[in-house]
C-alpha cells in the first residue's frame, strides 16, 4: 500500500487509541505521530524526536499492533520512525527568554472560547472564565474549575490564556505534573531560584489537573509558596483538577482552603442536545458533513466525556476515508462496534440467553428470531436481539448474524443501527430494552 494508505489505517488507529489511553499520555506520546508506510507486515509510524520512539517501544507497542491488527485483519509490526514533527515538552526548567513567544507555544490554537460548546452541564465555568478574564487578578482568584475526565476542562483553561494573551497578559501554562518534574529538577540541580523566578514572574498562572500534587510534600510546599507570591500581589491563578477540594484527602488543608477562597465551578457530562452541537462543530472544523442521523448515533453512544465524543467522530471519518464510502449510520455502527464489545464494564451474557430473554418479551419462540418470520413485532425483537448481542457479548458482527439464523453484516448493522437511533425516542422501546437487561442480568447475577 502506499503511504496515503498507512496514513489512513493510522488516523483510524488514533481515534481508537485516543479512547484506550488516557489525556497527557495521548498528547505528550501519541498526538503528533503519524503513518508512514505499511508493507510486509511492518507498519512505519512518524514519531517526534528518539525519546518519543524510546516510549512507545517499550510501553506501548503491545496495545497499538492489536489495534492495527484489529483494523487491517493482519499481523503487523510497529515501529518508530523519528520524522519531522513538534517535539514534546521538555520539563527542565528553561529561562525566559520572549515571554509572549513563549506563552504562546504553550496553547494548543483550537482551545479558544469560540470553539468551546456551552451547555446546561458548564454555562457557570464558561461565564466564569470570561469574567476572569475581563478582571483579572480582582474577581474569582483563584478560579477552580472541577470535573470528571474529558469535559472540556483543559479546553476552558487554554481559553483563559490565549484571550488574556490577546491582551498583552502573559499567563504560564502548566500541568500539575510538569509543575511537579520542574520542581524536583530544579531541587537537584540547584535552580530553585530560576525555577521561582519562572513560576512567581508569571501575570497569570494557569495549572491543570492539581489532584496530582496531592500528597507530594516538596510540590505542595513549592506550590503554596507560589500560590501566594501571585494572589498577594492580585496576579491571576486559575486551576482545574477532577474533583473539588474537600474531596482531596491528600492536599494540605492550608492548600485546600486556599484554592477555595474565590470560585469553585463544575462541568458536568454534556446532555444530549450539547453533545449534538459538540459534534455539529468538531465535524466542521473537520470539514465533514455529516448527516443528523449518524451525529445522533454518535451522541447516543458516547455519553460521558468530550473527549470520547471526539474520538467517537474521528474513528467515524477515518473508517469512512478508509473505506472511501460515505459516512451513514450504518459505517458509524461498523466503526464503531469494537469500542462497544471492548468495554469491560457490559456484562458477560450469553447470545443464548438474550435470544430467549428477547423471545419470551415479545412472547414468540426463538426459532422465530432466526426465522424468515418478517411482521413487524418479529422484526422488532430480531432488531432488538441484535442490538443485545452487540452491545452485551463479544460477537462480531459476523458471529450475531450467525445467531439470529446466518443472517449477514449489513443486515446486523442495519438492525441495531435503528435500535441505537430509535431507544432515546422512545420511552416504552427503551423499557422492552431495560427489562430484557435486567432478565439477563438475573439470570447471571455474578457477572
């Protein structure tokens, strides 16, 4: 195959690697890799710099030949090229040099308040932030943003710094773990003094998921010592973390009271009507366009953070260029079905129990679902019994058409691609579908 290809198979690899890893690793080992070639079972991938190479060598090359194998139905060996490309960040300290320059480079360019999609789940951080911006230093300080995994926390945080930055306000951007490495470095190598310098210097101090300083004695106490350098002098702290204070048992009290002196705000999971407007705009910065149905499908299936939702969507489009066919529901529920069996908290029933769970529902006999039977309550349960059996068992695709009578593929996706559509409509679909659950579940009350 050509490069293009490997291109392609590597774009679909990281919207699925994207959902299996978690943030930082994502973006510090993953987000700036790219295909390169794929030919007698090796599949080149472009990495940064050796150090990037080094990491997924050892840590991650398991993980990404079982998913290119998964995608190309091959047995392929990774391996990792240095190409050009940005390189990860460097946590020693380094001096400051052009301030803005330097700022700059710390924001990723999407996360600006225009791209960030408000909801009912972050109207409060969203206004919040804005204020912060306008009153910096003199309303909400510190501003602390919590909220579970992939909410858009980060997006938020960035958003700050690149509107105060478009005000000639130098804000430093920093993660509680880079934070963290900085300072340990700084202790051994005697730059304690530059290392205060970079961090107290700073007009606004943006730190993002500050649980993990908790318990860190030498962190917490160059924290504190920060925190109060900038707040004494009406500088700007804006911290996010994936819980609120009182929920950190291993933070210092006096720590813990500070970061509630000026405005605790949460995201909650976006509702329904959000993760459609999430998606509405990711697929146009993609330039895709992308039918209502299939973004519905998406919405109905990713639930509980952005950034599954984008990486739902990515997974979608890559598959659709993959394949050069058009992005339909159907593509979306063959992209996306692996995600869906993978996930180690669906129960383990069997196909045999569904089929009869099904079957007694809708009062027929189960050679009735594997039959040529074709009215419509038949046809309901058969579609039903697929959507069960894909959603709640390891089956392929090809395995529940062998289920329900050797039916194939494409009749499998149809079926459960109208259920995943159809159970947010309908309230009495969605109890058939909960109660078939509940009567597998109670049959095997162990698993």
């Amino acid at each position: 195959m050509q490069d293009r290809s490997a291109q392609q198979i590597w774009e679909t690899a990281l919207g699925e690697l994207e959902l299996q890893v978690s943030r930082p690793n994502y973006r510090t080992w993953l987000a700036n890799t790219r295909g390169l070639s794929y030919k007698d079972g090796q599949f080149i991938i472009g990495v940064p710099n050796t150090f990037v190479a080094e990491y997924l060598d050892k840590n991650q090359r398991s993980l990404i030949e079982k998913t290119l194998m998964g995608l190309t139905g091959r047995q392929l060996a990774a391996h990792f090229h240095v190409a050009s490309g940005n390189p990860i960040p460097d946590y020693r300290f380094t001096p400051p040099g052009n301030r803005a320059a330097q700022s700059l480079s710390m924001f990723n360019p999407n996360y600006t308040f225009d791209s960030f999609v408000t909801g009912n789940n972050n109207r409060l951080a969203k206004e919040a932030a804005l204020m912060v911006v306008e009153n910096l230093g003199h309303i909400y300080n510190p501003l602390f943003i919590y909220g579970g995994t992939g909410l858009g926390k980060t997006h938020l945080l960035q958003a700050i710094g690149q509107a105060a930055l478009a005000r000639n306000i130098i804000g430093l951007y920093a993660s509680a773990e880079q934070f963290t490495n900085e300072y340990v470095t700084a202790i051994r190598e005697r730059s304690t003094e530059s290392f205060r310098d970079k961090y107290r210097s700073a007009d606004m101090l943006l730190v993002d998921d500050i649980q993990f300083i908790g318990g860190k004695e030498q962190t917490e106490e160059g924290f504190f010592h920060t925190f109060d350098e900038l707040r004494n002098s009406n500088r700007q702290i804006v911290i996010t973390s994936d819980c609120k204070p009182k929920s950190m048992p291993l933070l210092q009290e006096r720590l813990r009271s500070r970061f509630e002196w000026g405005l605790i705000a949460d995201i909650q999971p976006p509702d329904l009507e959000t993760r459609l407007a999430i998606l509405r705009a990711k697929a146009k910065t993609k330039n895709t366009d992308i039918h209502a149905d299939v973004l519905e499908f998406i919405a109905t299936r990713a639930k509980d953070n952005i950034r599954e939702l984008e990486g739902s969507l990515n997974r979608v489009i890559a598959y659709s260029r993959l394949l050069r066919a058009p992005v339909t529901t159907e593509l979306a529920l063959h992209a996306l079905g692996d995600i869906a069996t993978n996930d180690s908290q669906k129960p383990a029933v069997n196909p045999v129990e569904i089929l009869e769970a099904v079957a007694n529902t809708f009062q027929l006999a189960v050679s009735d679902l594997k039959g040529r039977k074709r009215d419509k309550q038949t046809t309901l349960a058969r579609h039903i019994a697929m959507y069960l059996i894909r959603s709640h068992t390891g089956c392929s695709l090809t395995e529940t058409g062998r289920e329900l009578g050797g039916r194939d593929t494409s009749t499998v996706i149809h079926g459960c691609a109208k259920i995943a559509r159809d159970i947010d409509e309908s309230p009495s679909l969605k109890r058939q579908i909960t109660e078939i659950q509940q009567i597998c579940l109670k049959r095997n009350p162990h698993k």
